[in-house]
C-alpha cells in the first residue's frame, strides 16, 4: 500500500505511575479502510485510543497525521486534527435530544441565541449522509433510543466535524444482531466516505467482517499488524492470546524462559 497513513504512531510508551501499559506501540490508519484494534481485556487499547485522542499524556513516541508530526495535548488539539472517538461508555446525555447531543459544547449560535434551525439541518444532513434511516425524530430524547440507535448517534456526532479519523471502542458490546449489523455497515460506509477507521472489538466474526487491517495488542506491545485478507481467524486468536503465531507476531520469549519448561527449572 503505497499511500500515506492518515495516523501514524511509533514508538509510543504510557506508564500509569509505575505500571507501564504501552511499551513501543506503532500503529497507523489509512484513509478508506478500517483497521480493528484486537487485544485481550487489558491490553491496551483503551488506553491507546485515550493517548490518540489527547485524554493521557504519552510519555515517548510520535503521532503524525497525514504525515506530519504533530503534538496531541487534549481532545481539542485531537478534534482541530479531525481525530473524534466513540468512547465506550458513550458519552451521550439521556435527558437530550439527538439535536443536543450531537451538538453539546459546540452549539451554533446566532448572535447570542442557538441557532436551532441550522443544528437540526446539519444533524437531518449527518444522519442521511450515513444513510441512517431507523431514527423517527432528531428531537427525541436520547433515553427514548434502543442501543443501536444510541451508537449510531455517537457515531453521527463523531462524523459532525468534518472528522477524518474516527475511533470506535467496542461500538457493538452491548448490542443485539440486528443492532451490531446496522453499526457495523455504518462503520464501513464511514470508510467508504474516505475516512481512516480504527474499530476496537472483541468479535473475531465483525473484525473479519469489516476490517481491511489488524492491528493486535498483546500486553501493551503491538503483536502485528496485517491485512485482513492475509490471516485466518485462529492466526489472529493466537496473536491476541499470545502475541505470536507461527512466524506472525513477537519474537518468541527468551531461552530463561524456555527453563522454566525444563525438568527441575525455576517454577
Ligand atoms: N488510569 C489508569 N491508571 C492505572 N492503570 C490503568 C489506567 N487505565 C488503564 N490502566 C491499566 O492499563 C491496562 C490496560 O487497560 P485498557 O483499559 O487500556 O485495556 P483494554 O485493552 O481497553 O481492555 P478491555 O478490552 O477490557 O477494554 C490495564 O491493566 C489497566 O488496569
Ligand atoms: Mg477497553
């Protein structure tokens, strides 16, 4: 693949006091794919997302986008970027409409009253530019919404700021089939727009299913990343359960460790 990745990370490193969570992390995003980030509870991921999007400090390494080198101190900095994530627990206000949601901290004004009109326009506009065609009110409450609906919202929001990138943390954890099938066609079509995905998940069937690459954490190292097309299933189950398969992955552990297996060895 000859083009530029729109995020890059090398050599990230992220301690929490003295318990080190990234060790040398590289990763990149291209513009038109979906790449899902797969990795064992506790890997990393989250935390590598929060690094992205400005929520922790990294302690080394670099971010560029579309190239450039460039410096992430808080989720402004990432959203002046084009960088928008759709957290996990996702952020929406029940006691909102849609409108709201999609708009909170950065309502439109005109003069010093909001600009409504002009709100529920662009969010009509987000929503059928995803083709998102299941939700009967832009001015229903939030807390009316099943969880499919809530996710495509979040996702609407994250695609409201001419957004570039955008990070889904296990959009489909909750989710029925039905749900996880509508959120993941809208994750595809996002990249079919010529947006750089980057879809966290657990579920070998919807990584297969709609990712171009794999990127696999393994305790807080990036095990590999490869195309989608390249692996099976099991390769990359043995990549998440343990950070290598076959010639895929981390080297493998040292020849200490290797004794620990041996007749009389430490253990
Ligand atoms: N704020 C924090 N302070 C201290 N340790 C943390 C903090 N956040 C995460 N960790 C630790 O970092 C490791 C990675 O956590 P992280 O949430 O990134 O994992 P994850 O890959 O997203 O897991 P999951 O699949 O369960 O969501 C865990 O061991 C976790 O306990
Ligand atoms: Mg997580």
């Amino acid at each position: 693949m000859a083009a530029t990745p729109l995020l890059e990370l090398r050599g990230i490193d992220k301690s929490f006091g003295p318990v080190q969570v990234l060790h040398d992390v590289g990763m990149s995003v291209y513009p038109g794919e979906v790449t899902a980030l797969v990795g064992d509870n506790g890997a990393g991921k989250s935390t590598l997302v929060k690094c992205i999007s400005g929520i922790y400090t990294i302690d080394a390494g670099t971010v560029l986008f579309d190239g450039r080198t460039v410096t992430v101190n808080s989720p402004r900095d990432a959203a002046d970027l084009g960088i928008e994530v759709v957290y996990q627990d996702l952020a929406l206000c029940d006691n909102l409409d849609i409108v709201q949601n999609m708009f909170l901290g950065r309502e439109q004004k005109r003069g010093i009253v909001l600009d409504e009109p002009t709100m529920e326009q662009m969010a009509a506009e987000t929503l059928a530019s995803l083709s998102v065609r299941t939700v009967k009110s832009l001015r229903q409450l939030v807390a009316s919404l099943s969880g499919g609906q809530r996710q495509t919202v979040a996702i609407a929001k994250a695609v409201l700021w001419n957004s570039k990138v955008v990070i889904l943390d296990e959009p489909t954890a909750a989710l029925g089939v039905a749900q996880t099938a509508q959120v993941l066609e809208l994750v595809r079509r996002l990249a079919d727009n010529g947006l750089g995905v980057a879809l966290i998940s657990h579920n070998m069937n919807e990584v297969f299913a709609v990712s171009d690459r794999i990127a696999a954490l393994y305790l807080g190292r990036m095990a590999a990343e490869v195309k989608t097309s390249d692996v099976t299933h099991a390769q990359v189950v043995e990549l998440i359960t343990g950070g290598r398969s076959g010639n895929l992955g981390l080297p493998p552990e040292g020849p200490t460790d290797f004794a620990d297996f041996m007749p009389g060895g430490q253990l």
